[in-house]
C-alpha cells in the first residue's frame, strides 16, 4: 500500500459559479480522498486534497478538465504536508 499524500492545486479559467466545487468534491470523495475545494479572490479554485498517488493523480486529471460548463486554462500543483481533514468539504 502506498503512503498517505497531499497535493495543493489552483485552478485557472472558467471555473467560479460552473459547480466546480460540487463537482471536485463528488470526483475527491469517489475517490477516497479529503481534504477542500473552496474559490478563490482572484477567480481560481484551490483545491487541497490528501490519499493515494494514485487517487491523486486521477483526481489532477479531472481538474485539468472540470465539470460541462467549466473552462479550465491552467492547473498548478505542488505538494505540501497533511492537514487535518475529515470528509471532503466545498467552501
């Protein structure tokens, strides 16, 4: 089995106010995942997300696409410590 990981993504583009939350939220939890999707000042989500390399990287390829409505330009990423989360909240 593989150790736990913790990966910080801010998304880019067309991603405020087109379920972008609700929908990484749903993709993190059938995933396994915890951790936050919340928006951004400056019109970007953060999304911090903890678990399994693999489910990690599943989960950046969702982002990289997003919901229907979204328009996503960039993702960056970098790994960072656990946090303390339970469940996978939108904020």
């Amino acid at each position: 089995m593989s150790a736990r990981q913790a990966r910080r993504f801010w998304i880019s583009g067309r991603v405020q106010g087109v379920w972008f939350r609700a929908g990484t939220r749903e993709q993190a939890l059938a995933l396994g995942l915890s951790g936050y999707a919340r928006n951004l000042l400056d019109g970007r989500v953060e999304v911090l997300a903890q678990g399994e390399p693999a489910a990690l990287d599943a989960l950046q390829r969702w982002l990289q696409r997003g919901p229907p409505l979204a328009r996503v330009e960039r993702v960056d990423v970098e790994s960072c410590g656990p946090e303390t989360c339970e469940g996978f909240a939108s904020r």
